[in-house]
C-alpha cells in the first residue's frame, strides 16, 4: 500500500510540475531555422535546403511584426543548383498563438494562425491555417500527446499532433520554436507530396540541432550543416508583388505593390530548374504572360527589379 501510494504522489508531481512549466515564447532576436526538402519524383541526392531567418522588425495595420527572410539553395550538387533570398513574411506572437502575414506565400495579406500553443492537455483540440493560397485554410487537429525538450538548458514543452480522426501525423511542434517540419510547415502534410523536415534552429543563445529526422522521400540523408554564419541581406526589401490567377490555365498577370517594385526582367523555371520563359519588362509595374503553351505542373517565376532584388514567386499552371 505505501509502494503504491509513494507510486501515485511522484505521478501527481510529475504532473504538476508538467502543467506548471513556464512557457516558452518565440524568440524576439534574430533568429534562424534551416529545414531539408525531399521530392519525391526527384532522383536520389536532389534535395532542397531553406533557411528561415527572423530579422528586423516591421509595422502593419499598427501592429508590430518581426520580418522573415528565406534563403533557398535549390538542388545543392546538381546542374540545377542555384541559391536565391527573398522577403518571405511577417510574424508574431500573442497568447500562446503564432500569427503570419505572407503575400510570398499566400497571394493575399491575410493574417493566418500558424501555430497555438495554448492546448493545454491530451485530446485538446488546435485551430490553425495552412499557408496556401487563396482563402485561408482551417486545420483541425487534436493534440495526442505532450512532454518536453531540453534545448540550451530549458525545457520547451512539445506537443504531438493528431488529425482531427485522432490519428498520429508524425507532427510535433516545440514552445518558442514550432514544427519539427519546420517553421512555416505546420500541417504540410495535408497539402504536399514532398517532405520537410527541421534540421537546425539557432538564436544568438542557443542552437538545437534536430538529430530525430524523417526524411519522408529522400532516398539517401543530405549532409546539411547547421552554420548561420551567412548573415541575411540587409537591403532586401519589402517588395511584394500579386500574380493572378493561381492556379492558371492561360494568361497570369503580375501586378507589383508599390511604384518601387518594377519589373525589370521575367525568368519562369520549372519545378527541375529548366529555364522555360525568359522575358525583358523594360521596368514594368504590370506584365500579362502568355502561359497556354507550358506543360501543367509548378512553376517558380524569378523577377529582376531594376536595382538588383530578385523575388521569387511559386505558380501553378493547370
């Protein structure tokens, strides 16, 4: 009987001292997230390596965001390989929810909800947003199970994500870091035939290297370092621009947002890196692009602005 009552009162600390941990915010510095992507059509050893740095600050609709940039060394070791910057969004945090505002990926500036932390204990259940476009898209997930992870010497609770069926995705995510997907991929299973996995998160304080990967569709395991020593360029600005339709069939038109973002030159590539369209705007806030003749499937359409910044923006032709 005391075996068992001892039993019972280290299980009601255990809990207590669970639901009792202080929670983790999102960093408020720079801050850095470096995620491997898997094709699962690609060869072995093609793979995609993005790096999400949050650095600076910016203002919308009188609230405070931090800005986030993403590098992409697309197919590292190929003919293919190619390294690219851009203005991916702004995020913040208020209770316990994460929130994003990104054009680049959603079309619109619409805040989505990316992450809430708020779940409080097994069965809960999660409301976010995919970041897709068009209208925002509404997650349901429950949360299967939560413990925590020690990273520079504090626990961050982490919390296992089940479908709204309560079945297992494979997904968790960790206070003050998100997905092991990686940043902005919550949910991406839902949505992708690919795979994303985190492999490195670092502050000014702390690095966490992800050792625990899934590698969905990557056929051999990349050799990705964890170095953020490559600062983000400081002059990328907040340059947006709008292509509609998206998905299309026949004609896009590319609108920029402001008298700066002139287009000064088109490139479109294909999902394989195969320059298809090579066009000059003669520093354009608008262009119309013929696309009847491509082959369905995703497309990257790459525009030079008339000082040097180059934007990346995805499409898809069907």
């Amino acid at each position: 009987m005391k075996a068992f009552l001892l039993a019972l009162l280290v299980v009601l600390c255990t809990g207590y001292q669970t639901s009792a941990q202080q929670y983790v915010a999102f960093p408020d510095e720079t801050a850095s997230w470096k995620v491997i992507r898997c094709f699962y059509f690609f060869p072995e050893g093609w793979y995609d390596v993005h790096t999400f740095t949050m650095s600076g600050d910016t203002t919308t609709n009188g609230i405070s965001y931090k800005k986030i940039y993403e590098t992409v060394h697309h197919l590292p070791g190929t003919q293919y390989d190619t390294i690219y910057t851009h203005y991916f969004g702004a995020l913040r945090e208020e209770g316990k929810k994460i929130m994003m505002i990104s054009e680049w990926a959603t079309g619109d500036s619409a805040e989505r909800i990316l992450y809430d932390f708020s779940a409080q204990q097994t069965g809960d259940w999660i409301y976010t947003n995919l970041l897709t476009y068009g209208e925002p898209v509404t997650v349901k997930s429950r949360v299967g199970e939560i413990d925590s992870i020690e990273i520079g010497g504090v626990f961050h609770r982490r919390i296992y994500i089940d479908n709204a069926e309560g079945n297992a995705t494979g997904e968790s995510w960790v206070e003050g870091l998100g997905s092991v997907f990686g940043l902005i991929y919550s949910g991406f299973y839902l949505v992708t035939d690919n795979s994303y996995d985190l492999r490195c998160f670092s502050t000014e304080s702390v690095t966490f290297i992800n050792n625990d990967l899934n590698l969905g569709f990557c056929l051999s395991v990349p050799e990705v370092n964890c170095d953020f020593s490559t600062p983000v360029p400081g002059n990328c600005p907040e340059l947006s621009f709008s292509v509609f339709p998206n998905p299309a069939t026949g004609q896009l038109i590319l609108t920029g947002n402001h008298p700066a973002a002139q287009i000064h030159s088109l490139k479109m590539y294909s999902i394989t890196g195969q320059q298809v369209l090579d066009l000059i705007a003669a520093d354009e806030m608008t262009m119309q692009i013929d696309v009847s003749s491509f082959p369905r499937g995703m497309y990257f359409l790459n525009l030079a602005i008339g000082d040097g910044y180059q934007s990346i923006m995805p499409i898809v032709l069907q």
